[in-house]
C-alpha cells in the first residue's frame, strides 16, 4: 500500500495536521505553509486568548458597531449561521459564561475576569446571538456578550486551509485540525481514509471519503478541568450555561464542509438522547459513542467490517 506525505504539529491545544498523496510529496512543506497562514490569520482575527486579536482590541467598539475585517465578518458569520441552523444549540455567545466556568484558567493561563452581572446578561431569556448584528463587515454586539467562535472557527480555518492547498498548488490535501478534517482537490488513489477514534481505548472506524469532503469530531472527553470539585467540559448546554450532559463521550460526522459537520456534532452533543433522532433524519452519515461505549451508527455510516463510506 502507498503511503500519503504527512506532516503534523501543535496548535490550538490540540494538533495540526496536513496530508497530500504520495505523488505531491514534493509539495508537503508548500501545503503546511499554506494551513500555517489560514490558522494564524484567523487566530488574529477571533481569538479570545489574544488581547491583540482583531475582536479582543475591537470589543468596545462593537457595542456601538464598526466596521470589521472581511474574515472576521466571515466567521462571524458562520457562528450565527450554525446558531440558526440549530436553533441555537452551538451558541457563539457564550465566551464569558466560559470564562466564569473556568475554561480560560484551565486552557490559557488566564484568571477568570466575568462578573456575575455580565455572566447574567450573557444567558439572557432573548437569545443574545439574535441580537448580534452583521450587515456585511458591519458588526454589532450587544453589551456585555463576549463571542466565542472557537468550535466553528476552527472547522472553518480547516475548510479555508484544504481550499487554500488546491488553489495555490493544483494537488489535493486533507487538512486535519483537531477533530475538525477538510479536503479539497483531487481525489488521492482510494480517496481519503480517515482514522475515526477519540481517546485511546475508544472505539476505532476507519472511514474513506471522497475530495471535497469532511469529517468532524465533538468529545466531552477532552478539554475537560474541574471547578470547585466540579468536572467541566468545553461544550455548553445554552439552556442553562454549563455543560451538556454526557450522553455521548463523541459524536462524529461526515458533511461537505467541516463547518457544517462541527456545527450538527456540537448541536448532537448538546441534544443528547434527542440527537439520534436529529442526526437519523438529517440523512448524515454519523457516529456517535454512548458513554457506555456503545456505538450507534447512521445514515450510511460504516460498519466495523465495511470500512469505507
């Protein structure tokens, strides 16, 4: 079997990784090159461990709005619109209710810094993503709603990095970031096989999918520090701020565009029991892992002896 040329690093707490057929060897280094520029221009845009980050240094000035960056404005956008998709479900409004459960002292060396006052305003009864306004790269935020575009964000910065290697190079890569994988480009002898596991010790598929394809993985098993004596992970129920009961240890997707797989495996962790009956007539391909272990596989998902999608 024909190895691919891979290559992998560290970023975001998480890693990197970038894969091109074996006959685009020569253009491994050139693909890297392009992820690192994608995921380095959306860092600067909406980072919320960056006080230099476009949204950190704009906060004050979106209160009354301002103009923004065209990505900024791109991946605000895609948070609203996964918002809306899944009636709200992946909320991108919850960066201060993170900060007030200790998600930033964990993962970014950063105090806690939300009042009890702002964290109320964040969980508002209106839904404060309706109330963010984007015309074009004209963004508003309502008072005291820090955004968190973290999940969508990075599935999006995986599309933009797969489509970048194609545009630039003419060869096709899979681009993984964590557990959000992307593709674009021509099809590798076989397609692209994709390795689906979260911990070590979980259970194992391997799944092939075509170019132009993705993959998306969302765990309550990582990510995860304690308050108070109190375990925590990074998904929230927006119901009520805090995180989604674990019904599923992972819940993995296939769709055309990783914002759009991250987006309905964020919704599935949050709707735990109810997400099988969502993802089923969804018609997605999905996998899902009971916290016992058990697996539940849909819509054309392989099973164990298949191997392929």
């Amino acid at each position: 079997m024909t190895v691919p040329a891979a290559t992998q690093w560290d970023l975001w707490t998480t890693t990197a990784r970038v894969v091109v057929d074996h006959r685009d060897r020569r253009h491994l280094a050139a693909a890297a090159s392009c992820v690192r520029e994608v995921t380095r221009a959306v860092d600067a845009a909406c980072s919320r461990f960056r006080d230099d980050s476009e949204l950190s240094v704009r906060a004050d000035d979106l209160v009354q709005g301002a103009e923004v960056s065209p990505l900024l404005a791109t991946l605000v956008h895609q948070a609203l619109d996964a918002a809306r998709r899944t009636d709200g479900d992946v909320d991108p409004t919850l960066g201060r209710r993170m900060v007030s459960l200790g998600y930033d002292a964990a993962f970014a060396d950063a105090p806690p810094v939300a009042s009890p006052d702002a964290v109320a305003r964040a969980l508002d009864t209106r839904p404060a993503w309706q109330r963010v306004l984007l015309s074009g790269t004209f963004l508003r935020m309502p008072d005291g709603v820090t955004l968190d575009l973290g999940a969508t964000a990075k599935a999006a910065a995986a599309d933009m990095a797969a489509a970048s290697i194609t545009a630039r190079l003419g060869i096709g890569a899979l681009v993984s970031l964590g557990g959000d994988v992307a593709t674009a480009g021509p099809d590798p002898s076989g397609g692209w096989q994709v390795r689906v596991q979260d911990l070590e010790g979980d259970p194992v598929d391997h799944v092939r999918i075509a170019s132009g394809w993705s993959v998306a993985t969302s765990s309550t098993q990582k990510r995860r520090w304690e308050q108070g004596g109190t375990a925590r992970h990074h998904i929230l129920d927006p119901r009520w701020g805090l995180p989604a009961e674990p019904v599923w240890r992972s819940v993995t997707v296939v769709a055309p565009a990783c914002t759009t797989a991250n987006t309905m495996t964020t919704a599935a962790v949050v709707r735990g029991h109810a997400a099988t009956e969502w993802l089923r007539q969804s018609g997605r391909a999905a996998r899902l892992v009971a916290a016992d272990g058990s697996v539940v596989r849909l819509g054309g998902w392989p099973d164990e002896a298949q191997g392929a999608a």
